[in-house]
C-alpha cells in the first residue's frame, strides 16, 4: 500500500480473455522459434562466409609474400 491505496488489485480474468491471451503467446512463441531458426541458418551462413574470406585473405598474403621475395 502507498498513501492508504493498494499498489495492485487482483481480479479474476474472463475466459475469453485468458484464451485470447494463451493465442497470443503462442503466436509469439512460434514467432520467436521461427526468428530464432532463420537467425541461426543466417548466421552459419555468415560465419562460412567469414571464414572463406580469411582463407583467401591468407593465401592472398601468402601469393603477396612469394611475389616479393621473388622480386628481390
């Protein structure tokens, strides 16, 4: 209580309400899932993709350092 009023007041909620509350949690948790899927397929793509440009940034170095030790 603050200054004499309650903080909450607990009321029994309608059937309707809670099923339409239960759907939209549902809803949003098959939301979620299927984000979280799609995030996790992008982001194995991602990280091939990054690991492919290291390779080819390492053999480009690698070409780069034989070319100029050829030039001297």
């Amino acid at each position: 209580m603050r200054d004499g009023e309650p903080l909450v007041v607990i009321r029994p909620v309608s059937t309707a309400a809670a099923k339409q509350e239960r759907r939209r949690s549902e809803h949003e948790a098959r939301q979620r899932e299927i984000l979280n899927s799609c995030a996790d397929e992008l982001g194995a793509q991602v990280l091939e993709g990054l690991e492919y440009q290291t390779e080819m940034s390492i053999r480009d170095l690698r070409r780069m350092k034989k070319k100029s030790r050829k030039q001297q």
